[in-house]
C-alpha cells in the first residue's frame, strides 16, 4: 500500500468523524422541535448518517486493503447515498421551515388574539358597564317618580332606558361580529357588483348621492367579510355626514402589486391626532347619545383588510370630508 492509499484512508476517515459529529448535533435539534413529524423527519436523516458513517469505515478499509473491484462498486453505493442525502436534507429543511413558519404564524395569531382580549377587558368594563348603570339609574327614578305620584316624567325615563338596551345590544352584536372575523375563504368577487349592490339599500333616500369613479377591480377575498367592510365604511359616511346632501364616491387605482381602493365623502372630516384612534375598538370621536355608536365598526373593517393582507388609511384634515384608502395586494399569500 502506497502513501496515497494512507492519505485517502486518513481522509475518508475524517470524513466519518464529521458524519459522526452531525449526527450527534441532530440530537440537539430534536430536544428543539416541537412537532412529531419534524422529529421523524430528522430521525431518517439521522439514521442515513449512521449508514454513511458505516460506509466511510468500510471504504476505508477497502482502500488499505487495496480492493480495488471492491472499492468501486462501493464508491457508486456511496456516491448514490450522498445523493440521496443531500434530497432529504433540502427537503427536511423545508418541511421544518414551512412547519416552524406555520407555528410562528399561530403564535402571532394567538398574542394578536390574546392583546384583543386584553383589550376587550379593559374597555368593555366601561362600555358595557356604563349602559348597565344609566339603566339602573332611571329604573331608580322611575320608582322614586311612581312611589311620589309624579308620573309626568316616566315615559321619558321609560324611553331613555330603551335606548340604553338598545345600546347595550348593540355593543353586544358588534363584539360577537368582531370575535367572528376568522380565517378568509377565498372566492373571486367583483367590488363593482358589492359596491352596487350596497348602495341599493340607501336607493330611497333622496339627501345621499353616490358615485363611483373608473372601473372597481375584482379581487380574491371572503365575501362574506368584504362586504361587512363596505357595508361599514358606506354607513359610517351617511351616519356621521353634517351636509344638506351626502356625497359619497368610491374609486379605484391600479398599482404594480395591489389596488388602491378609496371611500371619500364630504362629511366632516377627522382632525389627523385621530387618525388612528378611530381604528380602535370602542373608540368614537362623538357623544354615544348623539349617533348611538358603538365604536367598533372601524376596528372591523381594520381587521377585515388585514386579514387580507392589505392596509388602511385615512386622509383628512378635519375640515372638510375624509378618504378612507384600502391598498388591498393583487395577490395573497397562503
């Protein structure tokens, strides 16, 4: 046996020492992953280690020994092995990737869910408590009105307390239609047909003129769920709009990679420090007597557009009308 043969030995053999490295490395992954068959998954990987390790020895041995046949049919072995290792490393890499982005994605979705909740619980114990108290209130002054023979105010208290009931059903039905707001079913819907369709329930009322700008594109999305966000932007600009006659306009822009959806109306408007407080849940900028508003509307349609991976904005200086602007992305990502 010559010099060369030792040198190849001492390098196939390092060779083994390495293979038996990483297979000793997979074990930290293991303690890591948090899903079963990712573990299986590195559990194959693993074992096809320990047989490259056996192969590195055998091949070194055939080389000392200078089995030259031998030594090349055992080169092919290796050769395919090496192959087929390097396929399942890409693709136990992959699987783990896309399994782990899966996870980091349920855990955003989880502390998204947990910070509403957090939310949810500090607000309600106002909003929803507040309601409560006004109607114990006025059922208090009804008794003392009734208990003193003064029934002139009765009535009023009576109708006071209903629109408390009312309010408090209301905030009850908006938190249930903000908690439903889930996973999107994707189908094609033309925003030209939702936006028109939508419009027809304002068709009598001769003070609120609506138009649309361009062609509105068709998009993927839960219909479901886009209708709710046009449904609520539409009411807001009516609800909310000081003017003799309403002006709405819904137009469209085309960009590279996603539409650019506008809501303008020329309503009052909204001073810019608000801009994103609107976006809250329970937040309004008016008295709650005065529109019998719960608050929640906007937040809705801030987590309808999100849930479609797109953005929005408002545009306003408070003076003189607002654009609500949609950047919703031509295509979304599974």
């Amino acid at each position: 046996m010559n010099f060369s043969n030792y040198v190849i030995a001492a390098l196939i053999l390092l060779g083994a020492f390495i293979m038996l490295m990483s297979a000793r490395y997979t074990q930290k992954i293991f303690n890591i992953l948090p899903n079963s068959e990712l573990k299986r998954n590195w559990k194959k990987l693993r074992l096809l280690m320990l047989l490259f390790l056996v192969g590195y020895l055998v091949v070194a041995v055939v080389v000392i020994l200078g089995e030259t046949e031998l030594l090349a049919f055992l080169s092919g072995v290796i050769f395919f092995m090496g192959s087929l290792f390097v396929f399942l490393v890409v693709r136990t890499g992959l699987d783990s990737f896309t399994k782990l982005k899966e996870l980091h994605q349920n855990l955003d979705d989880t502390e998204l869910k947990n910070k509403e909740l957090e939310q949810f619980a500090y607000i309600t114990s106002h909003d929803l408590k507040a309601p409560l108290r006004g109607i114990s209130s006025l059922a208090s002054f009804i008794k003392e009105d009734l208990e003193a023979g003064e029934t002139d105010e009765v009535h009023n208290h009576i109708a006071t307390m209903q629109s408390r009931v009312e309010r408090l059903e209301n905030l009850i039905n908006g938190i249930l239609n903000y908690s439903k707001i889930g996973k999107i079913k994707l189908e094609s819907i033309d925003l030209n047909l939702m936006i028109r369709e939508e419009f027809k329930n304002y068709q009598n009322v001769p003070t609120i003129n609506f138009t649309t700008k361009g062609k509105l594109p068709i998009v993927n999305g839960d219909k479901v769920q886009l209708s709710q966000l046009v449904s609520n932007l539409i009411s807001n600009a009516v609800k909310y709009n000081d003017k003799d006659v309403c002006e709405i306009c819904v137009s469209s822009t085309e960009k590279p990679e996603s539409y650019e959806i506008t809501f303008e109306d020329n309503g009052p408007g909204i001073i810019p420090k608000y801009h994103q407080k609107i976006f809250e849940v329970f937040q309004t900028l008016t008295e709650k007597d005065t529109y019998e508003s719960t608050g929640i509307g906007l937040a809705i349609v801030k987590k309808i557009i999100e849930k479609h991976q797109g953005k929005i904005k408002i545009e306003s200086s408070g003076t003189l009308g607002a654009k609500f602007i949609i950047s919703y992305p031509k295509v979304l990502r599974r």
